[in-house]
C-alpha cells in the first residue's frame, strides 16, 4: 500500500511520541494497581523475576507482531486483517478485539472514575483522619463502601472521566492523543520518582524491598507461574487491537522491533517503580503501626482503595505531607487510567471512522456514549447481581467481575491466540518479515522472533486460556 495514505488517518510526530503512547496504553491501573496486587499474592521477588521473564520472551514478540500488522494494514483491526487477507474471515479476529476494548473500557471507566473521586478526596484533606477515629481501616473502608454503594457517585465520576478521554480522542492523533501523550506520559514518570523517593526513605522500606526484590523460590507454583506470564501478556494491552491501531499511525521508516522493544521496557520500568512505592509503603505500617502484613498483602483490589488511603493517611510529615503525597497517588493513578483509556477508546474510534467512514468527532462521541451507556450497569451492579445467579460460572458475582473474567481471562487470550497464528501462519513470515525490514534490514533477533510467533507464543497463550478456562468452569 501506498505510505502518502496514511497521512490522512493521522501520523505520530515522533519515535518517542509512539513510545509514550504505547507504553501510557500498556501502563493503566494494570502495572500501578494490578502488578503489586500480584506480586503482593504470588511470592514477592520470585513473582517479579518470573514476570520479567514473559514480558519479553512472549509479551515482546506478540508487541511486534501487532505493531508489523497495524503498519502494513494500515487501519484499526479489522480492516487491517481485511487488507491483508481479503477475502477470509481473518477480520473476525479484529473484530473480536473491538469488541473487547469495548466491554473492557465500559468497566474502566468505572474504576477510573474512583481514581477521581480519592483524587478530590486526597486534595481536600479527606484522608487525614478525622479526630477522634477510633480505627483508620473502619474509617477508609466506610468511605470506600459509600462510594461503591452509591450509583450516583460512581456514574458523575466516571462521566467526567469519559468525557475528557473523549475530547481527547475526538481531536485527532495529533492534536488530540499526542498532545495529552507528551503532558501525561512525563507526568507520570516524574510523580512515579517523586513517590519512589518518598517511600525509600520511609521506616521499614528495607523490608518492603526484600520481599519485593529478592526472590524465594519456595513460593513458585505452577499457579503462580500462569498469573506472571498473564499478567506479563494483558499488561502490555495485547490481543483487543490497541498496538494495530497505533502502529497504523506509525511511518515507514521506523524501526519496528526497537520501537517494541522500548515500549515493553518502559512498561517493565513503570511497573517495577509502582512496586517500589507500594511495598515499602506495605511494610511501614506493619513495622511502625504494626499493621497484619498478610491482610495487607492479601488485601486485592481493596489494596488501592482502601487499604492504600489508610497507610497514605498515616505518613509521618504532618497534615500537608498527608495531603501532598496522597494526592499525589491518586493523580498518578488517574493519568495512567487515562493513558490506557483514550487507547482503547481510538481503536473503537478508529473502527467507525475506518470502515464505516463516520468522521472522528463523531465517531467518538458515539462510541463514548454507547460505552457509557452499557457502563451504568456496572456502577449500578457492584454488588453481587442475580442476573448471573443461574450461569453456571458466576453465580452471585458482580457485574464488574463478569466482565472482568469474560474479558481479560477468556477474550483477550482468544485474540491474542488468533492473531498470533494470524501472522505466524496465514498472513504468513515472509510477509511480517518484509514488513519488518521496511528501511531497516537488519533485524538481528529475526530468527529467535520468527520461533517465537510461530510456537511459543500461541503454545504459551494455550497454556494460560487452558487454565483460565479449568479455574472458571471446574473450580
């Protein structure tokens, strides 16, 4: 295909512009809340040496092969897989993606909107105990409770998430998505070290840092091995179309697999600082508060969002440290909800104004709204829902976690799988390798990747679908 085409769909600016915006998309509340969840319940440092391992062993490979696709199709995922297979039902794999980004943005958005509601929270003072609170975790876990109770707050605050992802989307990839990309991205970065810096310096960070850094081998399972190369393969946004997308907008002269490799090692370096804030930070309270270091660490979800604001709450520097440092927090959680969701939100966008030649603005206010719409169920839902009573999986699960496992445990593997044989087996090598080598021969890993999209990925992705699938429906 002709590269004068791509102008018109909209073009990065630069390398490091399409590196920050892959890596804000592979970043999210996935490495900053999700990978010290897992950490936290999977061993420590063995954990962390494991997931390491996957991220570029199969998450690196997988990167590539999306990127290979976004920039030689040209378009979202399904009309990528279109032009480069006309005439099969490959699109269908695309397809699948959108529709993945889509469920999986209308219960971000939910989560999001509480990464709002703590960051007013945290601004005005309200995670500073009151006086006279007898128990800090009684007093945070109320707060967490109303807010999860209450619909109404939950639909305001991830409205008002939505609605800026939207303009954002709306404006274009350079007006819009880069724009917010070069403020968010160094923000981030720049919050992440400042928190980093914080919480080294805190009472008990040693032996925070030894269990998040020093492997104990006695701790792998084969459980845990399967939630590390999960969470190595869904941090990276792999397997709904977002790396596709992106590429489409990449140019020619790009160097695809130093492009992939940047973007997996910024996410791998973003999710090891948030390890690095969030355990020294465990410990301190368990070394100085003498909090229950296995409640702590088993906390989950509630790690973030109620358990987090307590500790936050009890940082020693006084009340405007308290203030600074925990809002602090819950921006950096904020723009990385953002980062991921104006990603998923563009390849829905991209999906309408591609194949069905509806212009951008509109676009994404149409996809912004139908994802708001089918969101309110969530919000409203958070409780244990009897709509799922009688499936035979989810039987008094919330609308949250059915939408949860449907998507991360089931359909983003099943993409991730097609897409890998897709280019491993049907587009086919030499065709990914052309593309690959466009204006840059020399790809020195080109074998070991070839080996790679062909039989490790799709056998590695078996082995976690095959799981996943065991653990839903036996038990």
């Amino acid at each position: 295909m002709e590269q004068s085409k791509i102008p018109s769909r909209g073009q990065w600016g630069s390398r490091l512009v399409f590196i920050f915006a892959a890596a804000g998309s592979a970043v999210g509340l996935g490495n900053i809340w999700g990978f010290p969840m897992n950490v936290a319940q999977n061993g420590g440092g063995a954990f962390v040496l494991v997931y390491l391992f996957f991220m570029f062993v199969v998450g690196f490979p997988v990167m590539l092969a999306e990127m290979v696709l976004g920039r030689a199709g040209e378009k979202n995922p399904v009309g990528a897989l279109k032009n480069l297979k006309k005439g099969t039902p490959w699109y269908l794999v695309g397809g699948l993606g959108v529709f993945t980004g889509f469920v999986i943005l209308s219960f971000y958005i939910v989560i999001s909107g509480w990464t709002v509601f703590y960051f007013f929270q945290a601004a005005g003072g309200n995670l500073i105990l009151p006086e006279g609170t007898a128990e800090a975790g009684v007093y945070f876990e109320e707060m967490y409770e109303s807010m999860t109770a209450n619909a109404g707050y939950e639909v305001v605050f991830m409205g008002i998430f939505l609605i800026l992802t939207a303009v954002i989307v709306a404006a274009g990839v350079r007006t819009g998505i880069e724009r917010a990309i070069k403020i968010s991205m160094p923000l981030l970065l720049i919050i992440l070290l400042i928190l980093m810096f914080r919480a080294l310096t805190l009472e008990g960070a040693g032996e925070g840092l030894k269990f998040y850094l020093v492997p104990d081998f006695s701790q792998l399972t084969f459980g845990t091995l399967n939630m590390a190369l999960g969470q190595a393969f869904f941090s990276l946004s792999l397997g709904m179309g977002v790396m596709i997308t992106y590429g489409s907008y990449l140019s020619k002269k790009e160097n695809l697999p130093t492009s992939a490799g940047q973007v997996v090692s910024m996410d791998v370096v973003i999710a090891i600082l948030a390890g690095l804030i969030i355990f020294p930070v465990i410990f301190f309270t368990v070394v100085v508060h003498g909090g229950d270091l296995d409640s702590l660490l088993m906390s989950g979800m509630g790690l973030v969002f109620q358990v987090f604001p307590q500790i936050l709450g009890e940082l020693p520097g006084g009340d405007g440290a308290v203030i600074f440092f925990s809002s602090a927090f819950f921006l950096l959680l904020g723009i990385a909800a953002l980062t991921s969701a104006i990603s998923i939100l563009e390849v829905i966008t991209a999906h309408l104004v591609d194949d069905w030649k509806i212009g951008r603005r509109k676009a994404a206010w149409l996809s912004s709204g139908a994802v708001f719409v089918v969101a309110i169920p969530t919000a409203l839902g958070f409780g244990a829902s009897a709509f799922f009573t009688n499936l035979p999986f989810a039987g008094g699960m919330s609308v949250f976690e059915v939408k949860y496992l449907l998507t991360f445990q089931i359909l983003l593997p099943v993409g991730a799988l097609g897409l890998s044989l897709f280019v491993g087996w049907v587009w086919g090598i030499p065709n990914a390798l052309k593309e690959i080598q466009h204006e840059t021969p020399t790809f020195v890993l080109k074998r070991t990747w070839c080996f790679m999209i062909r039989y490790v990925a799709p056998i590695a992705i078996l082995i976690v679908l095959g799981s996943n699938l065991v653990s839903i429906f036996l038990g």
